[in-house]
C-alpha cells in the first residue's frame, strides 16, 4: 500500500427497524454523523426486524430492493419518516413510498412478493442476535456495541468519541 492511498473508512453498522419509533428518533443523529465524518465513516444499515411490528421484516426487504434500485438511503429515510404510517398502513405505504422516490413501484411489489432479499435480511437479523442485538437501534462501532433502544441520550456522542479515537489511531475500521 503507498502513503497516498486513503484509509478505508471507519465503520458504523447500524441494526434498525423501519417500524421502529426509537430509530426514526435516532436517524437525525446518524445524519449529524454522516454531515460530521463524511467519507471517513460509513455508515450501514443492518436490519434487525423485532417481532412486534407486523410491517418491519417486509419493510426491511423493501429497503433492500429500493438499494437494488440505487435509492437504498432515501427510501429507508422516507420510510422512518412514516413509521407511525406503516403500522397503520402496512405493505401499500412501501409500495407509495417507492412510487414517491421514483422508484420502480411494480418492481418493489413483485420483490416483496418473491422475497428476493429475505436472505439479506435473514443474514443481518442473524449476526445481530449473535453479537447480542435485542432490540434498534443498536449501534457498533470499533467492536463495541451501544443500545439505543432504551434511550438515545448521550449515545452521539459515545459514537463520536470513539470514532475520533479510532480515526486518530487509524487503527481497526470494521
């Protein structure tokens, strides 16, 4: 590797839940870190669809063919900012939202119908339990994981603590 090759970026991973209150709470936060790091941190979504919202593990998947799609960010922004919505509203508010983004909203549908990305989703739900996800959103940066499901306060600025110390280090990105 020669000195003018950038440094991969520091990884934030990131298990949420479309239905979930706590994370359309939390994604001003995840924002403020985007806008803060830029391309030294990126960010990931995981899903980690909690049983008691009957719309999550369909949302998750929808999120996943609206990254297909090349609008993976926007979609899952647009579909937090309703979360109160998909529980009322559940599977047509993924299919509006797509048609909204401009989307390829008979695509979506027909990916929810198949399921083409249950495995993506499966995978994530299941390295979420391995490492001791209960519940989102939950954060884990540098090894280290931080549950914001009970409460968000403070944890910005955890993240941003141990971001700038792994960043100042250059030390383990993932």
């Amino acid at each position: 590797m020669s000195d003018s090759t950038p440094a991969a970026p520091l990884v934030l991973d990131v298990w949420c839940e479309l239905q979930c209150p706590d994370c359309h709470r939390a994604l001003s936060d995840v924002q403020a870190l985007r806008a803060r790091y830029g391309d030294r941190l990126e960010v990931r979504l995981r899903h980690f669809p909690l049983e008691k919202h009957k719309h999550a593990y369909a949302a998750a998947q929808a999120a996943e063919e609206a990254a297909a799609q090349g609008r993976g960010r926007p979609y899952v922004e647009a579909v937090l900012a309703r979360c109160g919505d998909l529980d009322r509203s559940g599977e047509p508010l993924l299919i509006e939202v797509a048609r909204e983004l401009g989307l390829d909203a008979e695509e979506m549908d027909t990916a929810l119908i198949d399921g083409r990305h249950m495995l993506i989703v499966d995978a994530d739900q299941a390295e979420g339990k391995a490492i001791g996800v209960t519940g989102t959103p939950t954060y884990v940066i540098g090894g280290e994981r931080l549950d914001g499901g009970k409460s968000q306060d403070g944890l910005r600025q955890r993240i941003e603590e141990i971001a700038d110390r792994l960043l100042a280090e250059g030390t383990d990105r993932g």
